[in-house]
C-alpha cells in the first residue's frame, strides 16, 4: 500500500501524506472568487501583481517583483471561512514557473483576524517556460480551446502543506508568541512570492484543497458504491446516504442493462432515492460515486440539493485509463452554481482507479 500514490507522478516527493486522504475542494478557484492584490508598494515598494482566471479557469496569480524601494513582494489574497476543524492541511494544485513562493492563512474568531498570518514556503516546477500562452497576456478570455490542456494536468503538480508546516509571520519576520495555527477558524488565505529575485512570475492555481483521513464510515459508504460497481460489471457505483447516516439507496451504471443513456450510477441512486423518500429534494444527504460526476450527474445533484459529494476517481483517471468523458469538472460546474455541494475527491481512490 505504500506506493498507492505512485501512479500521479505529479506530487512533491517527502510531502505525499502515507496514508489515504480525503481532500475537500474549497472552492478558492473558483472564477466568481474574488481575489486582491497587496504589494509591496503598500510599504512603498514597485512590485506589481494581479489575480484573474484563464481560458481553463485557472487561478493566475501574475506579475513582476521589484527589489527597488526596499521592496520586493507581490501578493494576492482572498477572505473566505472555511470550517477546517479535523483537517490536515492544504494541496494546491498548480503549475508554477520554478520560483519560491508561500501560502499564507490569516484566522481568528468571529472574522477578527490576527494581524500575523500562517506561512507555509514551497518552490515550484517550471512548467511555464516552455508554453508561453500563460494567462497574462490574455487575461479576458472565456473560450473552451484549451480546456484539454487543463485536464491532462501533466505541466500541473500537487503541493501538499500540512497544517505543521505553517509558521506565524508578520512583515517578514517569524512571530515566537503566536498560538498555533488552528485551521477551524480561518478568514483569508493568499499566495506571495519573495524569494529575493526581480523579474516577471507567474503562477497558474487549478486547484486549493483541504486534506484530512477519512472517517471509517466515509469508506464502508465508498466500499459499498465499488460493490455496485462490480455488480454491474463496470467502473461507476453510487451510494446516497441521508442525515442520519442512513443508507437511502445504491445503485451501479446501467445504461447498457437498461438500454438507456442516462442510465449512469449516480441518476440511478438519484431516481431510488427521490422515490424512497417521496420527494425530488435530497438535502441533507450525502452522494459516494466511485468516479467523479460527468456534467448530467453533478447536475442532477443540484438540482436534488444534495448536500456532499465523495467521488474516488477523477475524470482524468477515466481519461488516463482510456475512458471518454465530457471534459469538465464536478467542481467547475458546483463553482458556477449557488448553494452548490460541498466536493470530496480521492475516497478509495486507488480501488476506484483499479475499476477502470
Ligand atoms: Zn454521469
């Protein structure tokens, strides 16, 4: 079981949690998101950075560090509450340009943030240098051309910053009496660069995730969807369970026993669910699919209000394994939607993939 993770080649080596995680996508990326700069021209510096999304609605924090002025950082930050409590800390990810840069986590109780903040350093690959169609020098627009690019995800690596890595500072300098970071009340996260250097940078985010362990009953659910797998003979089982941890329903793809298109796991689980409860609205509950949900599934999700999604394999899996899949993720269409589901992907991941 060591070597689960062998198979994404992309991910830091020494930072790669042991054990299987469960990663809750927060959302941060998403292209309604607001993100603002802070620079160091606030302390009277030049550096100059911006934040936008590109074509493949990435999060592209860009621009150029200036050592002028005593000078020499570029930031962007965004306010969000995320309810941490029980994580592990944070994967981003990214493709970067081969510069150092940090995450940063701002917390305090009832949105009064301390003035310190978290930091945690990494350095990053460059994978920029070699394709210069980097989203700064076509920040406005919305087209689908290079969507592929996103999805393959090989220039993309993961960034994996446990909670115990984050260190308190404040302009600069380490804060010795600061408490220790707890993550169940955090108010602001931003992305900085200050390694020291001048030039241009850029940084292109797909992705910023909380991490933890998964609970034993999160997997006996994801276990049970991969048996509705191997009952129907294919990759995709699905489980809904309601508030009280009840299991409403389960189902496996049947579009090729049924005839029928739509026949996938999840709307199978869906129709169960809705007529066991004598009602379309599935607040509250919570969906396991063994791979992530094609556009029609995460939409039918919506639309039945449930409330948490656990999928095991990514649409690129399916892809890498030879799978045709409409490319775009659960987690583009839940950023396009209020009230969306909350997201939870690599539950059983490496047993998901093995299905494919
Ligand atoms: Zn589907």
């Amino acid at each position: 079981m060591k070597n689960r993770h062998k198979s994404t080649s992309s991910r830091n080596p020494g930072e790669i949690p042991e054990h299987d995680y469960l990663a809750m996508l927060t959302g941060l990326t998403h292209s309604g998101i607001l993100w603002e700069p802070v620079n160091d021209t606030v302390m009277g510096g030049r550096s100059h950075s911006n934040a936008g999304f590109n074509s493949s609605g990435q999060l592209c924090f860009h621009g150029q560090v200036s050592l002028e002025n005593n000078g020499g950082f570029a930031s962007v930050r965004t306010r969000c509450r995320l309810g941490l409590g029980g994580f592990a800390g944070f994967r981003l990810r990214l493709a970067g340009d081969g510069k150092r840069y940090s995450f940063r986590i701002k917390t305090g109780k009832d949105g009064q943030l301390h003035r310190f903040s978290y930091e945690a350093v990494f350095d990053t690959r460059d994978a920029l240098h070699s394709d210069h169609s980097g989203c700064w020098k076509n920040p406005g627009t919305t087209g689908l051309s290079d969507r592929s690019l996103s999805l393959a995800d090989d220039s993309h690596e993961e960034i994996w910053l446990p909670f115990d890595r984050f260190r308190p500072v404040f302009r600069g300098r380490q804060v010795p009496d600061a408490p220790d970071l707890d993550p169940s009340d955090s108010g602001e996260v931003s992305l900085m660069i200050k390694d020291g250097q001048e030039g241009s940078f850029e940084l292109q985010v797909s992705d910023i995730a909380a991490y933890r362990l998964p609970q034993e009953n999160e997997q006996q659910w994801m276990e049970l969807a991969l048996a509705m797998a191997g009952e129907s003979g294919t990759p995709y089982g699905a489980v809904i369970v309601g508030p009280d941890d009840r299991i409403i329903s389960k189902a496996g793809n049947r579009v090729g026993a049924a005839s029928d298109a739509s026949a996938h796991a999840e709307i199978e689980a869906i129709r169960k669910a809705g007529k066991k409860q004598g009602s379309a609205g599935l607040s509250g509950c919570r969906l396991f699919t063994t791979v992530e949900p094609c556009p029609m599934c995460m939409s039918a999700v919506i639309w039945a209000g449930i409330s948490e999604v656990y999928y095991g394999a990514g649409i690129p899996d399916v892809v890498a394994a030879g799978g045709k899949q409409i490319m775009m993720r659960a987690a583009e269409l839940a950023g396009r939607t209020p009230d969306s589901p909350v997201l939870y992907e690599g539950l059983c991941r490496d047993a998901c993939i093995r299905k494919l």
